[in-house]
C-alpha cells in the first residue's frame, strides 16, 4: 500500500482518496503525531509526506519516520512539511524530492514559515486560504523578470511578504499592504496573479511520480544505525495498534464552501 499525507499542496487533485493520474497512491490528509508509524502498522510499504499538521497538535515525529524507514518502508518527503522532515532525516535513508527539499537541505531555508500556510478542514477539501512564502518569493521574482514589477517594488514586495505572518499572508493582502489607493493595489494584485509560482506544487507532483514507480513492497536495507526503543516509544507504538487509519483525504471543497470557511474564519493548522 502507497501512502500519501496530503493536503492544499494538491487539494484539487484529491477525488475521495485518490489521483487520477496516480491510482495506487492512497491520499491521506494532512499528517499528525502517530499517523505515519499508524500507516506502518497498517500496511504501507511506501509513504510519502507533503502536508502535516503542527500547531494545533503534535507534528509528525521523526522517530515514527526512523520506524517507518527500519521496517523496510521507503519514506520520501518534499513540497511542504515533508520537505523540511527530509532534510532532516535524509542521513537516516528518508527520501527528499524536489526544490524545496534542496534549499532545506542547503541551509538556505532554515524556518517552516517558508512554507506554512492556513488551510481549511478536511471536510472542505483542505483548501489553502493563505499562500505560502516560498510561492510568493517565486511569483515576485517571475514578475520582475518578466517585466510586470521593477527592481524597487520586488524589493519592497519581498520585505513586506518576510515580515508578514503566515496566517496573513496572500497576494491580495501584499497588494493591498504595498499600495493603499484601492486602483494601484488591483493593478498589482493582477501583475502578481498572472505570474504566480506554485513551487509547493511541482515538488509534490514530482515526489508522486516517484512514488508511482516504485515497487508496493518493503524493502530490507543495510543500515548504519539502530532504532532505540525506549519505554515511551513503546508506549507510543502500543497504542496505535489498534487504531486504523484516518479515512481518505476529502474532496469537497467547492468553491462557495470555501469562501464560507474563510468567511466563518475557520482554519486547519499550517501545513
């Protein structure tokens, strides 16, 4: 069984559990504490993690992810919090995939604000109500190369999108924080929505289609360390045998329901 922990990176894409163009992949929503050794107990064989959750509940701990890679499960990680959770635990045999990974890896990003972002529950789809930084910094450089924004307004744009706090930050918002006569904000908020870069997205399909090439099976390795077991992961792992998996990742999130969401003020916890 192919495991994949997502949710508004691809929350478009998501039809009752699966994609179409990804069949064998089953998506699960954003992932917690204990979902991922959850999925082991459960029978995965390959697990991907793009969106987690971690702030309004224990994020995924990287000893489940140890525990996933020593049973011979293949872990890979990118786009978002499975970025980050692939940098580090790369040394340990986790899987990074893509640009954000690599700028993880490097150092050049060192914070999840890079990447958080507010979304709705799972019952509308997790859809994203606020875009991620890194979406922004690559939008602002593409307008400014293609010409839509000069050198000063990238530089002010990017300092204003730094500084702004993730579960605020968007493009009408940036606009709007640049330019306070209503016109000019629209004029920009057009130039930067035309040019807008969804980085998070193409590092997530690219970690799906390298989930779908490999095999559904565990695979034993050679490894250069050993997974202690101290009492409390014993505890933490007894608890979840019984437990099944979250059901499938939702796809309901039409676009009324959505501004309903956004409207009522509801949010999930960044992803």
């Amino acid at each position: 069984m192919k495991v994949l922990f997502v949710g508004p990176t691809l929350h478009d894409l998501v039809d009752d559990g699966r994609l179409s163009f990804a069949p064998d992949v089953r998506c699960l929503p954003p992932a917690a504490q204990g979902d991922i050794a959850r999925a082991v107990r459960n029978g995965a064989t390959v697990i991907g993690l793009v969106d987690g959750r971690y702030e309004d509940v224990a994020a995924p701990w990287h000893k489940e992810i140890l525990y996933a890679i020593e049973q011979g499960v293949t872990v890979l990680g990118g786009a978002s919090l499975g970025a980050l959770r692939a940098a580090e635990c790369a040394p340990f045999g986790m899987i990074g995939i893509g640009e954000i990974f690599e700028r993880y890896l490097s150092g050049e990003f060192v914070d999840d604000s890079d990447v958080a972002q507010c979304h709705a529950p799972d019952e509308l789809g997790n859809a994203p109500m606020t875009e991620a930084l890194v979406n922004v910094e690559a939008t602002i450089r593409k307008a400014e190369t293609v010409g839509d924004v000069d050198a000063d307004e990238a530089r002010g744009l990017l300092a204003i999108a730094r500084a702004m706090f993730f579960k605020e930050l968007c493009f009408e918002r940036l606009a709007a924080a640049r330019h306070d006569e209503d016109k000019a904000a629209k004029d920009l908020l057009d130039r930067l929505l035309r040019n807008r870069v969804d980085v998070k997205r193409r590092d997530a399909l690219e970690l799906v289609a390298t989930m779908s090439a490999l095999p559904d099976a565990v695979e034993c390795r050679a490894r250069a360390w050993r997974l202690a077991r101290p009492a409390i992961w014993r505890r933490f792992i007894d608890r979840l045998l019984d437990e099944p998996l979250p059901p499938p990742a939702n796809r309901l999130a039409a676009s009324h329901e959505r501004k309903g969401a956004q409207d009522a003020g509801r949010e999930a916890p960044r992803a």
